[in-house]
C-alpha cells in the first residue's frame, strides 16, 4: 500500500477556491481530506522476518543465486560443490562401460596413484536449482560408507556437464545372472539386504533396485549402485533407460496412486524391488507373466492387477516364505530390510556360495 501524504498548501488553496465555485450539492458530496500519517523513526523501525528457506521463495532463491554467482565468476564453466577430493583434470577416461539417453559410464585411471574409479556423465544443461539440489545430495552420498554400497567419490559440473566419480566395479552388474542354488541366493540376497538396511537406516530410499543396478567386483562383493544422483534426474545408465525398463520392478502402488489410499512408503516400494529381482535370480527370468519390456499397459495389469508373483512349489520353504515376505500387495505387510535380514532363508548364509557360483567377471568393451 502506498503511504498517503497531506497534499501540498498550494494545492489545498487551490483546492479552497474551486469549492467556493461548485454548487452546494458537489460541496456536500466531497469527501474530507485524508489524515496524514504520521511520519516513521528508522530507529525505531523493526524489520519484518524472512520466510523460511525451505519454502524455496523467490526471494530466498534469487538471493542464493547471486551469491552463488559473485562467488564463481571467474569459474562459470567448471564448477564443483565444494573442494575436489581428486581432481577431475587428473583422470584419464580408458573406455565406455555403459551409457544410456541421459549419458554414458566410463571406466577412468587417476593417474597420479593408477586407481580405477568408474565416471559417470550426464549430459544436458540443468537449472540452477538442479544443480544445487544435486550439489546437496552429494553431499549426503560421500557420507555414505557400506560394504554393499557403491562409493560416491565425487562430483563436477563442467561445461554443461555433470560428472559423477564412482567406485569401479570390474565385475559389471547381475542383469541376466541365473543363480538356481538357494545356498547362493541367500549370500546374494543377504549382501543386498545389508546394503538397504543402511540406507534406509540413513533415511536415504532407493527407488530403482534391480539386477541392473546390483554391480559385483572381481572379489565377489555385490553392491547396490545407482541412486542419488540419478534418482534426481531420472536418469539411468543402463541399456533398460526408459520408463518400462524401470516400471517393471515398481511396487504396485507407486503405479497405481489409487492403491494404498494414495500413500506411497519409499522403504516398503524398495523390498517389492528387491524381491522381484531375487526370484529374478531364481527364475532366471522376469518373475512376471509380462517380459519386463512389455508395454506400459501390460506391465502395468501385471503387476497391480494380479496376484503377487511367487516362488515355484519346488524351492523350500525358508524361500517360498522370504519372497513372500518380500511381494506382500499391502506395503504395510512386507518386512523391513532389518527384518528380513533375520529371516531364516537369510541366516543359513554362510559367505562362501556365491564365490563359486558366480562365472568370472565378463570382459568389458
């Protein structure tokens, strides 16, 4: 509102003299001059407080970003979150061991200490408020430190690009590994289960587990990849880069909002992944009536529409049971990762399956 001033003498004289010539029915009808408001003291002036920056306000935003930028003037090009832990200018790229639509992994050497790192790049120009949300995720992901879990090194954005430094996985992932031994599976599952169990204890949700994001290293480590980062962009670096390829280890009611009454739990969506790819594993095949590239409408009838997939009346019991713990309709139903870590198909693991299951790492190209 803006303030209202007493108008000036000359106008009020002015003012005076043309009343004296209107009729009486005009000077009735005239209104009385404003009040004047009382002038402020500054000292006395108390300002108002800033919304909350977790509103994302314009102002809050705006204000970040010309901080942002009187900061990285001279650096527009290349810029990394905070300081880089390993230079990106000292990696040489070696060769492509994945891509996708949204960008490509290639496996690196740092050269000052010869260590192999995997670097994930991601094309495209992202909005500021992209790239710090990816800058705070970062952070969060270089705190991580599990056995089961890949390692985020690091981060840049260069040129348009934003580079992403991993743990190398010489093993590649288990899309396509058949692993019919129970003993096997449950020292697979068992990893994978403590991989989750910590991030969810972190408070951190997955979103996209399955066999393609599920990498293993020549010492038969088996690690959960792909999140974070790439749950932001909705990008993945695997042949299975679109919605189909992702919508087909989706819990039913993050498809179909209309189950569950519209209430989506990240924790509970995460074991109905998981538990598609282990009887993936068994099968040796997508679990469900549909293949896994079906189209959209099919995947979508499979999987919120029929019955939860189940193990063959051939495998044990323990792992009727765990998989079955694992695909229950209600998310409220499912086990938590603690849970299922001890269960009693988990508990028989004794570490040592897996190794001589699993065939030598595949040659990369």
């Amino acid at each position: 509102m803006k303030p209202i001033h007493p108008p000036p003498a000359g106008a009020a004289a002015a003012t005076a003299a043309a009343a004296t010539a209107t009729p009486i029915k005009s000077r009735l009808r005239k209104k009385p001059d404003p009040l004047p408001i009382p002038q402020r003291d500054p000292k006395l002036a108390v300002p108002l407080p800033l919304p909350p920056t977790s509103t994302g306000s314009s102002s809050s935003s705006s204000a970040s970003s010309s901080s942002a930028g009187s900061n990285n003037n001279n650096n527009n090009n290349n810029h990394h979150c905070y300081q880089s832990a390993i230079p990106f200018a000292e990696l040489d790229r070696i060769n492509r061991i994945g891509s996708g639509a949204g960008g490509t992994v290639y496996k690196v050497v740092h050269r000052p200490t010869g260590r192999l790192y995997a670097l994930k790049v991601i094309y495209g120009n992202h909005e500021d408020s992209v790239r710090r949300q990816i800058c705070r995720e970062i952070e969060i992901l270089r705190d991580v430190n599990h056995t089961n879990v890949v390692k985020c090194h690091d981060m840049s954005d260069h040129n348009g690009e934003i580079q992403v430094l991993l743990e190398y996985m010489d093993g590649g992932s288990l899309e396509g590994t058949h692993i019919p031994s129970e003993s096997s599976l449950s020292d697979l599952a068992c990893q994978i289960l403590r991989g989750i169990a910590y991030l969810h204890g972190r408070k951190i949700v997955h979103r996209d587990i399955k066999p393609s994001n599920l990498l293993i290293n020549s010492k038969k480590n088996v690690k959960i990849a792909d999140f974070g980062v790439s749950r932001i962009l909705s990008q993945t670096m695997d042949p299975c880069n679109s919605s189909v390829g992702t919508i087909a280890y989706m819990s039913p009611e993050r498809i179909n909002t209309d189950l569950n009454h519209g209430q989506y739990d990240g924790y509970a969506g995460d074991i109905w992944s998981l538990g598609v790819s282990i009887l993936e594993f068994y099968l040796g095949r997508f679990p469900l009536a549909v293949g896994r590239q079906g189209d959209w409408a099919s995947l979508m009838c499979a999987i919120c529409m029929s019955q939860p997939p189940e193990a063959p009346v051939t495998a044990s019991p323990d792992f009727r049971h765990f998989i079955a713990c694992c695909l229950q309709r209600e998310p409220a139903r499912r086990w938590t990762a603690q849970q299922l870590l001890g269960h009693p198909f988990i508990t028989r693991s004794n570490g040592q399956n897996l190794h001589q299951l699993l065939p030598p790492p595949r040659p990369l190209s």
